[in-house]
C-alpha cells in the first residue's frame, strides 16, 4: 500500500521498513545544492525558473514543488525568519550573480565591495561580520565578539540567542501552511548549537584553549547559551509542536580523520549540556524526532548521541574515518537513524561519472535500508561543480532502488 511522505518518513525513524525508503532533497541546510548548481540543474532539465537562493552563506537554493516532486523528495523544511546571516526571507529582490544568471535573494542582502574584490556583510554598527573572498563562494564568520573576554562578567553580559514574537508568528503561519497542504514530513531546522556556538562566539583557537586555561568561563557561557536554548525552545516548541515531526540541532564535532575533540572531552564539557537540551525536548514534545547535524569522523560519538536522545544524524560523512555504511549499520543501526550517507559529495557525486554514482547509491542503499532506519540523501550540499548529470543519476537510481520488497 503506497503511503504517505510524512508516513515513511516516521516509520524509518522508528526503524520499520515502510513501503520504500524515505528520501530528503533540501529539507536541511545541509542535504540541499549550491544556487550555482541547481541553475545548471534546471537548464539541463529545460525548466525556466529564477532560482531562489534562502540562505546566501552556503549559497543554497530553495527546491522548488516541481523538482520534489521529480527528485520524490519526502521531506520540507521549515525555516527560520532569518535562516542565515540575519537575512529575513519575507521579502525578495532580484540580483544578478557572479555567473552572470538572475537569481531572487532577501531584500535585505546588500554585501559590500571591498578592494580587493571580496564582499563583506556589516552589523549595525558597521563592524564587519562575514566575508567573502574574491573568487570565494561562500560567506566566512570573521567576527568572534568573545574572544578577548577574560572575565564571568563579560560571559554574563553577553547577548545570547532569542527567538522574537515576529519570528514565532512567522513560524506558526508557515508551520500550519506546510502541515495542512503538504503531506511532507516537516523538518524544523533551529540552528542551536553548542560546541559550534562556542567556536563562533570565542573564535576556534581561543574556544579550544580555554576549555582547559579558562575552564570556569567556558562553563558558564555554556551554561547561560544552555539556558538561553531552554527559553528559546519552550517558545519554538509551543508554537510548531502540533505540526513538526523532526526537529535539528547542529554541532559539527567530527573532521576527516578523527573527532576534533577527544570523546573523553566531549562527554566532560558539552555532552551535559547536550543531555539537557534534548531531554527538554523529549519531555516537552515526545512526538518529536530529534535530527543531529555533525560532520566528520563521529563514530566514536554515536554511542553518546544515542544515550542523550539523539533520533537520527546526518550528514553520515562516509568517506571519513570509521564511518564506512557496513560498520554504522552494523553497530548503531537499530538504535538510530542515518539520515544521509547515500552518495558521497566529497568524491564520488562530484568526480566520478554516472555508472560510479549509480553503483555507489545502490550499494549504500542496500547497506543502509534494511530495517528501516534510513534517509536517503546525499551527504551534504550538491557543490557547483557537480555535473546536471551526475545530480539526475543519483536520484534516479534511487528511485530505481527504493522500494523494500525489490531487492
């Protein structure tokens, strides 16, 4: 019997097989594709579309209805008022890119020029924020307002994260839209993080040291940023819980070879703070999933993520070490969800051809499917160099493979 999107995809995260394997194209900021790429996508197609770039940061593009609906995506993600660089999404303009196409971004984006041909974004103060280089393609936070604080009373002061009556209206209207005319699973994507908040807010270098010279700041700016996320999510929470079913945290805690901190020191300084969140979440609204962004080498993790109430990771980074399907099915799959892994963007997506793209999707969709417990993405954002071609024969080959009883 064919079920619903939304059906499928809360059958995988209760790891039962539905009637075929449940797939996110763009519901995350991190299972999406670069503005650039999908502009080549709907050429290659022959639609004649604007594309719409929602978060200009990673430079993603909203997916339009027509290409879900090709692509059989289960999945819709709600976003923030401002999903990044504090750029509201009620209102467009339109802007000609690099690449010398049109494309519709929030009104407010107004990058400024530098001399050297790098685009920079200013706070109200005229401080610079983010930046760009020349030939960059992305926006790079180069402002870490803590990093020479030294004392309790600066952590104090300190402006943490808030959600505003604007923003909650702004949800609630956009929630219920998408929950009563959609048949989508709908992924609420937050944006709090704690490991990764701390590394913005003191810079990478000066967070990582002070864990160890200043231990007793670090502790109390995570626990004031634990205590902000609490206020923020009873007010987000009240406002979606009748109508989201996953809702994501982010924390990038992995790197290609290892974790970047050891999981001794994870388990010390954020995994309390971590247990406090989910756990509020949990009690607050039990229907919901909770969805863990972190990339990198994080097998070591998973048994942690598991314990606090972690539902599902993604971007499932299988080109990094430890993290082959075989081992994660084999070790964790009954006990969480993979919510990615089906095609690696590192590799195989971006410079292999369509035959290594379909053996590929193939191979980790029946690695990772049994069960239930599975995804299907790739795992992150289609880069712009990814050929038209290469983007179509991953999905196509998943349509091709995701029903259960076929294989």
């Amino acid at each position: 019997m064919k079920m619903l999107p939304r059906e499928r995809v809360l059958l995988a995260l209760q790891h039962k097989e539905a009637d075929m394997v449940p797939v996110d194209f763009g519901a995350t900021r991190s299972t999406g594709i670069n503005a650039y790429a999908y502009e080549k996508l709907l050429k290659y197609i022959k639609l004649d579309k604007i594309v719409t770039i929602y978060d200009l940061k990673q430079f993603l593009a909203e997916i339009d209805d027509e290409i879900l609906s090709i692509f059989q995506s289960d999945c819709i993600q709600l976003h923030r008022l401002s999903p990044s660089m504090g750029l509201k999404i009620t209102e467009w303009k339109e802007m000609i890119m690099e690449d010398g196409d049109i494309y519709k971004v929030p009104y407010s984006y107004n990058p400024v020029e530098l001399e050297d041909g790098s685009h920079v974004m200013l706070d109200d103060t005229g401080k610079i924020i983010l930046k760009r280089p020349k030939t960059g393609l992305y926006f790079d936070d180069v402002n870490a307002p803590l990093q020479n604080s030294s004392s309790v009373e600066e952590i104090e002061r300190f402006t943490y994260p808030f959600i505003t009556d604007e923003e909650t209206l702004y949800l609630r209207q956009k929630a219920k839209e998408l929950y009563f005319s959609t048949d989508f699973a709908i992924v609420a994507t937050t944006g709090v993080s704690i490991f990764e908040k701390g590394i913005k807010d003191f810079g990478y270098e000066v967070f990582l040291t002070s864990i160890y010279t200043d231990a007793n700041i670090i502790h109390r700016y995570l626990e004031k940023l634990t205590e902000a996320y609490l206020i923020f999510l009873e007010k987000y929470l009240d406002t979606l819980a009748p109508y989201i079913q996953v809702i994501q945290f982010n924390d990038d805690l992995g790197m290609q070879s290892s974790t970047i901190i050891a999981p001794s020191l994870y388990r010390e300084t954020f995994k309390p703070y971590h247990k406090i969140i989910f756990e509020f979440v949990k009690k607050k609204a039990p229907n919901i999933y909770i969805l863990l962004h972190s990339c990198g080498s994080i097998f070591d993790l998973i048994p942690d993520f598991i314990e606090i109430g972690v539902d599902a990771i993604n971007p499932v980074q299988i080109n990094a070490a430890k993290m082959d399907p075989v081992s994660l099915k084999r070790e964790f799959g009954s006990d969480i969800t993979f919510w990615g892994g089906g095609c690696s963007t590192q590799t195989t997506l971006t410079f292999g051809s369509v035959q290594d793209v379909e053996k590929e999707v193939k191979r980790n969709i029946d690695i990772f499917s049994p069960g239930g417990g599975f995804v299907f993405s790739q795992v992150h954002n289609i880069q712009p160099n990814v050929l038209p071609e290469n983007i179509l024969a991953m999905y196509q080959t998943m349509v091709e493979n995701r029903k259960y009883l076929q294989r």
